[in-house]
C-alpha cells in the first residue's frame, strides 16, 4: 500500500491512519477498512439496581452483565433475563449470604440440577460465579463488565446447560457479534485459552467464517 515506507516509519502511518478512521485495528497487527463500532451497551436498570444494591456488600471489584446483552447482539428479546455477578472466589460464599436478603433469587455457581430444576422456570434471576484472572474488563459509566469478547467467551461456557435452553444459540451469537462489532480476536482467544477453551471457540470462528 506505501511501499516507499520503512521498517521504522510503517508503526508511525499506522497511527496515522487509525487516527484519520482509515484503517481500524481488530487484533495486535491486524487491520481492516470496515468500520464496526465498539460493542459498549448501556448496562440495563434492572441490572444497576442489582449491581448498586450488591456492591453495598463488599468492597472488592464487582463485575456485571446480564441477557440483555445478548439480545442486543441478536437483536431479539427474550422475556426470561438474568444478571451475571462476579467477584473473586474467596469472597463469593459470604457474597452469596448477604444476597438471600433481595427480592430476587439468586444462585451460588448452580450445577446443571439446579439449573434445570429450579432457575429456569423463573423470569428473573441473579447468578453468581467467581472473576477469573485476566478476564478482559471495561468501565460502563460505574460499573464494571467484561468487554464483548469477555461476553462472548462466559456465552460460550453457559451455551449448552443453560443459555440454550432459554432459546439462546451460540453460533448466532458469535456470527451477530462478528457482523456488528470489533471483536478483537486475539484478546478473545487469549480469554478462551484461559478458560481452556481456545481450540474449541476457535473451530466456532471457523464454522461461521465457512458458511
């Protein structure tokens, strides 16, 4: 494209370029001319009052997302919603104590029983996990959720035993986000290789990049 460009002045005009709107960055040292805006909703009421309410609990870092986020990226509403709560593991039994004092019911890392048997009659739950290191966060305003590809990765993990059953599917998720917004690859496999998924959303991407 220059290639009357050095070594040393190609760092540079790339700057340049994602500067000017140019080129727009989708992983370290890849590029593209197709713009796709960041994917930073607006965290829902329901969820703030969940997060307000629970952050009087604790004082360590508590991390948010719920459904409505995924309805965002299929552009479809699911009438059953749940808010996702993370904190770090050593904290989350006494967490889970002081929650059994909301109006709503929450659910303690819940196995695939639970699951089955008990949240997914309900309309409207709180479920909570431990923050796994490195897991890729931005600031919404006052609270604090994972980026779209630390979305994208929990999607993956919750697929089959529970968002499926609610009528979420994993691939339409993953082929919507590609489409719509910059998804940083490499930041999203590197969450996945840390969840030891790597191989398997990598064969996802695959599938959808085929079809």
């Amino acid at each position: 494209m220059f290639p009357e460009l050095s070594n040393k002045t190609i760092p540079w005009k790339i700057n340049q370029l994602k500067a000017e709107n140019l080129i727009y960055q989708t992983g370290r040292g890849v590029y593209t001319f197709d713009f796709k805006p960041e994917f930073n909703p607006e965290v829902s009421l329901k969820s703030k009052r969940v997060y307000n309410k629970t952050k009087s609990f604790i004082s360590s870092e508590l991390v948010v997302w719920d459904t409505e986020m995924l309805d965002l990226i299929i552009e479809r509403e699911n009438e059953k919603r749940t808010t996702f709560l993370s904190i770090q593991k050593d904290e989350l039994n006494d967490l889970f104590d002081q929650m059994q004092s909301l109006s709503k019911p929450v659910y303690l890392e819940p196995n695939h029983e639970i699951i089955q048997r008990y949240i997914l009659p309900q309309n409207d739950v709180i479920l909570l996990y431990p923050l796994i290191s490195e897991t890729p966060l931005q600031l919404n305003g006052d609270y604090i959720v994972p980026t779209l590809e630390g979305v994208l990765v929990n999607a993956w993990l919750l697929s089959e035993n529970y968002l499926k059953p609610l009528g979420y599917t994993i691939e339409e998720i993953f082929k919507n986000a590609f489409e719509k917004y910059n998804v940083n690859k490499n930041k999203l496999l590197r969450y996945a290789a840390r969840r030891d998924q790597r191989k398997e959303i990598e064969q996802l991407i695959q599938k959808i990049n085929n079809e």
